[in-house]
C-alpha cells in the first residue's frame, strides 16, 4: 500500500477516450456544519485583498503516510518561508510510517489527537473516518472561500466522488492515475542465473526461489503485495469495494454482483499458491510483522524484488539508475492482458480533521499545496539545484541528492494536480505501459467509485475485519497449509461468516444497486 504511492498519470483529456465521467452515490443534500457543529466564522477584520483574516500567526499540524526523509526539514523550512509569506501559516508535519499506518490512522482520530491537515484516500480509511465524524464536512461555501483556485479546477466529477451522505469531507487530487501493481526486480540476477524475462506469476517464483538457494546476503522479497494485487486480484480481473473487506466485484462484469471473495475456487487456489511459494524461500515466516520500508530495501541492495504501482517502481529505478547502474533494474507487468480501472479522483486527497480549529488556514494552505508552483514543485521534487532540475514546464532531472528528498516520495499525492512532472530518465517507460494500458485493457466499471457507507453494519465491519487479521493474514503469507484443521481456509470461510460478512456484503449490495442502475 500506498504504502509509496504516487502513480502514473493519465491526461485530462483520456478521461473521455477511457468513458464518460462517473458520478458517486450519494443524495445532494443540503451542506450541514462541519462535524456535528457549526464552522466558526472567519474574523471580521480582514485583508484588503482575500477579504480573510491572517493577520494571526498559525501552525498547521498535518499528519501524512510514509518515512520521513532525510531532507525533509530543509525542503519544508523552504515551504514554510513561503506559506508564512502568502498565508502567514507553517506545516508541521509528520509521518505514520507503512508498517504502522493501519493500526494508527484510526486510533489518531478515536483519541481525537490534536492534528489540522491529513492524507485522506479510499485505500486509507476515508469512508469510514468520515462516517464517524472524523473529518470536518466542506462545504462548497467554505471550499470558495479559502480555497478558490482548488474550487475552479476541480472537475465536478471528483466532488461527486467525494461525497458521503451527500456530504464533502476530502478535497480529492485532480489528475488521472493507475494503481496497477508490478514487480521490480534485479536484472544483474536474472541475467546472472540465465533466467528468462518474466511474463508470469510462476516466472517470478523461480526468480525468487533461486535468489532464496542461490544468494545470502539480500532476501528474495518482502511478502505478498499489497492487497494481494499481484496474485489474486489482477489476475482475477476483481476490485474491492474496501480493501481491508473481502468483498469485490468482476470489472467485467456490468452486473455489479459484489461477493465475498474468501469463498471462491479463486481464493482457494490463491491460497495454495501462496503457501507454496513460501515454502521455496521466496520469503521469511516473519513476513507478517515485518515493518521495513520495501521499495528503500530494494534501493538499498537488501531485497532482490519489490511490488509497488508503476510510478513507485520508476521513481525507484530511477534512483538506482544513478546509485546502481550495474543491477539493471527491470519492471514487469504479469497480468498485461488482463482489464483494469484508472483510479478514482478520491484514490488520494486531503482531509481537515473534525476537531481542527484552524480549517480557514488549512484550506488556504491545500490551496498553495496543490497550484503554488514554487511550492508544488518544492513538496514533490525539493530545491531546484539540489534536489532536481526542471526540464520544460512538464519534467525533471533527479539529481544525485534526490535520494535525501525522493521525487514524490514524501506524500504529496494528497494534493496530486495536472501540474505533476514526468522523471525524463524514465518518461519514456512511463508512458510505454500507461499508454498500452489505455489503449488495450483499460475499462470503466458502474461502481469504480462506489463508496461504501458503514453506519448499518458498523459491528459486523469491526468483526470481519478482526477476523481478516487473525485468520486472513496467515494465509495471505502463505504461512498456513489451507487444509490445516485449525487455522486453514474452511475455519477462516466459517469465521467470516459468524462475524457476519454476508450481512456486510449485503448491505454493500444495497448501496452499490441504485448506482448501477443510473449506468
């Protein structure tokens, strides 16, 4: 996941050659107060030129996914001269890092710590933050005000897309992405053990199985990929409604018949499979607790693979290009034949949490975040000169101190825009898969952005998802035998059931039906 997670971009003008544009569910309703009480009232005493108060000095807390690195205070000490100029505001940021991310992003908000700004995405808990209350609503009078610009270039689509209950709480990125995960892997050693390029899944088990026999001093992999995209999801041609629930839908098929996954002959092979591959080395039993950022690993010499989305995987090859020249790394697509979406606007955003007092100031600072271009290009590539060169208005150069300050590594993605570069070492790369993707296998589904409101079944949401830690993990990882007695796939299908699951899907059925009627 995420999880580094900024991907290639489509352009404005591949939504229409890819569909029409798709309206979320969700009733228009009439914009209540940000959580369960009325916004303050900006000042009355205001500037002459924003008709908005900032004549007090304030400091934003926001909170963002990811490792902190190394660069990080001196390229945000540039941010914060120029927001304290333009908005009298700083940031202070910090990070929650992948390997804690889904423990502590909704404990932040049940312990209703003190924070004003936070990554927000339909992958990172958003539909449920905000059924909860956890976000401020935005309401389109609050967004005109402090955030103009963001409120002018935002297609109407990605409002849609962000509603819950008829309700804004995210301002969603504006530009076109996939999530589609590969693998990367490490040219020299393929070459080295005269192993042929990978077209499939089973191609890179014999990859990993000799790296495991044949060398000691890195490790084949981390694991399985995020959300299982690689081995059950892509090759399936699915798409899960909440990827933390086993439940998901054919994005060929226009029925929008969701079902549990976990009981299907899909699930089960998949499981074998897994068990299977880590039986060969292709990854330690610890797997599941490891906490070590995969795709620096990689980098850093340690794993001999990584799966990540395109964009991750570019931005790490083009690192190593520099760093590592001699390790030719490679990228693989083995599901190329098979259909995907693009992703949805709502795939990353910024929220402002429910208890912020500040939310004038921090949507000013989304505002400068997202169309400042100083301080975009700082956020995503760091100091010109240092960090990175610009080349034309749509490109840049990492330079060889990018590595303290990777290109889009930092967490920007909440504030993506139609202003993002292309890496010129990789763009030719880039648009190779993005442009094959659209042409041939890309494909528009009624529920891509489907948002699933859990009110009605928010005990059975709770219950699943234990289950899905206890009884699911273990078999993801391939670390239990699916016909172990006690903790194989039967006992997990009989889990999921008692906590309810198809309660759960259920619902997710009733919500998802009206939206794929209006198609």
């Amino acid at each position: 996941m995420a999880y580094t997670k900024k991907f290639a971009k489509l352009s404005l003008a591949s939504l229409f050659v890819m569909g029409t544009v798709l309206t979320a569910c969700g009733t228009k309703e009439a914009a209540p107060t940000p959580g369960t009480s009325a916004a303050p009232q900006a000042s009355a005493s205001a500037t002459a030129s924003t008709g908005i108060d900032t004549s007090k000095e304030v400091k934003l807390k926001m909170v963002l996914l990811g490792s902190k690195p190394k660069a990080f205070d001196e390229v945000y000490g540039e941010v914060n001269k120029l927001m304290k100029q333009k908005i009298n505001a700083t940031l202070d940021v910090s990070f929650l890092d992948w390997g804690e991310y889904q423990q502590k992003y909704p404990l932040m908000f049940a312990a209703n710590e003190d924070f004003d700004l936070v990554f927000s995405a339909t992958w990172s808990y958003y539909a449920q933050q905000a059924t909860k209350n956890g976000y401020m609503e935005l309401t389109e009078d609050m967004i005109k005000k402090f955030a103009p610009k963001t409120w002018a270039e935002e297609p109407k689509v990605a409002w849609e897309q962000a509603k819950i209950n008829g309700k804004i709480y995210m301002i969603p990125q504006n530009n076109f992405e996939y999530s589609y995960h590969m693998v990367g892997i490490r040219g020299d050693l393929r070459q080295k053990y005269n192993l042929s390029e990978l077209k499939t899944y089973d191609d890179y088990v014999t990859y990993l199985k000799t790296v495991a026999e044949k060398e000691k001093d890195f490790k084949p992999s981390i694991g399985v990929s995020e959300f299982n995209a690689i081995e059950l999801v892509q090759p399936n041609e699915w798409n899960f409604v909440v990827p933390q629930l086993p439940v998901a839908y054919k994005v060929t098929d226009g029925s929008g018949k969701l079902f549990n996954y976990v009981d299907t002959q899909e699930f089960a092979d998949f499981a074998k499979k897994m068990n299977d591959t880590q039986k060969t080395g292709a990854w330690s039993r610890d797997a599941i607790a490891n906490k070590v950022d995969k795709t620096q690993a990689f980098k850093d010499g340690k794993l001999a693979s990584v799966e990540w989305n395109l964009g991750t995987l570019l931005r790490a090859k083009s690192e190593m290009l520099t760093t590592h020249p001699d390790w030719k790394v490679e990228l693989y697509d083995l599901s190329p034949d098979k259909k995907r979406l693009s992703n949805p606007f709502i795939n990353n955003g910024m929220s402002i949490h429910a208890g912020s007092k500040n939310y004038e100031r921090a949507l000013m600072a989304i505002d400068l975040l997202r169309y400042d271009p100083e301080i975009h290009d700082l956020t995503n590539y760091g100091i010109k000169g240092k960090h990175y060169e610009p080349v034309g208005n749509d490109q840049f150069k990492p330079l060889p101190a990018s590595a303290d300050f990777p290109p889009s590594g930092t967490d920007p993605w909440g504030w993506n825009s139609l202003h993002e570069r292309l890496d010129s070492t990789v763009a030719a790369e880039t648009q190779k898969f993005t442009e094959n993707w659209k042409k041939t296998v890309t494909v528009n589904h009624p529920l891509e952005t489907f948002t699933f409101d859990d009110t009605k079944v928010k005990n059975e949401v709770a219950a699943v998802s234990n289950v899905m830690e206890t009884y699911g993990k273990p078999l993801f990882y391939g670390l239990v035998d699916p016909n172990d007695d006690k903790h194989g796939l039967k006992v997990f299908n009989d889990k999921l059931k008692q906590a309810g699951i198809d309660k759960v899907v259920g619902e997710m059925q009733n919500q998802a039906n009206p939206l794929i009627a209006k198609k």
